[in-house]
C-alpha cells in the first residue's frame, strides 16, 4: 500500500554522525607490572586521601607503560581487573613496546600516541594571549563549590577551602592559601600552570596529570606553583627554578 511505504522511509534513522571531539584523560604511570603491587599503592592513595579517590571515580584513565620493560612479564589482564574495581576505567594504553601492543589488542584496549613536547614550548602568538579571558573571584571558595573559568584563566583572591574545587582551561592563580583541589589546563593544555600563596590542597591537577600534597611535602604550607615538564607534574616554590 502506498500508505505503508511512505511510512516506512519517514521511519528510517538518519545517518550515523560521526564527529571529532577533545577530552582531558588522566594517565596513569604503571611503576611495576605486578598487578598485586598496584592494588597495594592504589588502596594506601584512597586511605591518605579519600576526597582525591571519590574525584577519581568512574574515571577514565590511561596506562602509561614507559616504566616498564618491553621484555617484563605484563600481567595486563589482572592489572585490569584491579583498576576496574578500584571504580577506575581503563580506555588504553601508551609508550607500549610492540609485545605490550599486541598484549593491549588482546584485551581490546587503544594504542594511543603520546604528543612530543619539543625541547623549548614555543612562546604562543600574542591574539592568543589576549583571546584568552580571566575570570576573577574576590570571595572565598566555600567547601563544596566548584568555580571554573571555562577557555581562560582563573584568580582567587581569597581562600580555597577543603572541599572546594576550582578549574580552569588555562592557569589557576591562587593569592590565599589552596586547601581544596585545583585542576588547570583540564581542556588539555599541558603549559597551564597552578600558583598560589600557600599549598595545602587536596588535590593538584594539570592537563590530566594529578597529584596529592602531603604535609610532609617540602613545598606544603609555601607559596608555590605547580607545573608539568615531560609529562612529569613538579610542585616549585614560586619564583623558584622550573625544573
């Protein structure tokens, strides 16, 4: 019936839309290739700072296997296992040797290629300097609430409280002391950089690299910056040497 087959194309999905999209993913460095060790440091990191693994939940992570020998025994399926219940999601692999490669297709994982960073970042154009807008908060950052100064810079003039979390596309400038977390760069620019004039924070973050200050750190209580060279992430007094 004529009814019928005008009312079958209308029904028929439109096509598939495949589009390229940016994401920030946190890369997690694989020290050892012994699962057991892993699910060892993993639960010791969720007892010293429950707040920074609550953030980590659910997060899509990528292994970093340029620790680990091309030649090692990888047991990548239990190490799997243990990120997997550690409420982590692994979504691939990079700087993996041909074996770890073919190990990593196995378990259905991506082989990502990590971006060289030449020797010395080229300095950006100056319309990119100024395209990029601040956004400025003179009040304190109260526990609980979450500032970000989306394709720009951010300034706190005041506090950061524990349980606060400030975040930014660009750098973090922090005149009061940082308690709660602070992640820059989170669009994927790995030359943000986080200062602030006293480092007490739960958490610090650039372009996906994280790490949690502790008091023992030689740089906890002093004004500080933090930065990412070699896709290291480095705590620096501020004013200090940069690598």
């Amino acid at each position: 019936m004529p009814g019928t087959a005008a009312s079958t194309q209308e029904a028929r999905p439109g096509a598939l839309r495949l589009s390229g999209g940016v994401f920030t993913l946190s890369v997690l460095t694989l020290e050892s290739p012994d699962a057991q060790q892993l699910a060892t440091r993993l639960q010791e990191e969720r007892q010293r700072n429950p707040a920074a693994a609550a953030l980590l939940k659910n997060a899509p992570v990528v292994l970093d296997l340029s620790a680990i020998p091309g030649e090692a025994s990888l047991a990548l399926g239990e190490i799997l296992a243990v990120l997997r219940s550690a409420q982590l999601l692994p979504v691939g692999v990079r700087n993996a040797a041909p074996g770890q490669q073919q190990l990593a297709g196995k378990h259905h994982l991506p082989i990502l290629r990590g971006q060289e960073r030449p020797a010395e970042p080229p300095a950006a154009p100056a319309s990119a300097v100024q395209q990029r807008g601040t956004l400025l908060i003179d009040q304190p950052v109260r526990g609980g609430q979450r500032v970000y100064a989306r394709g720009g810079d951010l300034i706190c003039l005041g506090v950061v409280n524990a349980g606060a979390e400030v975040l930014a596309d660009g750098h973090i400038h922090v005149y009061a002391p940082l308690r709660g977390r602070a992640l820059a760069g989170v669009s994927g620019d790995e030359t943000a950089r986080i200062f602030c004039s006293s480092l007490e924070a739960e958490l610090v973050s650039i372009a996906g690299l994280y790490r949690m200050p502790e008091p023992h750190l030689e740089q906890w209580g002093q004004a500080s910056q933090v930065f990412t060279t070699n896709e290291q992430l480095h705590i620096a007094p501020l004013g200090g040497r940069n690598t």
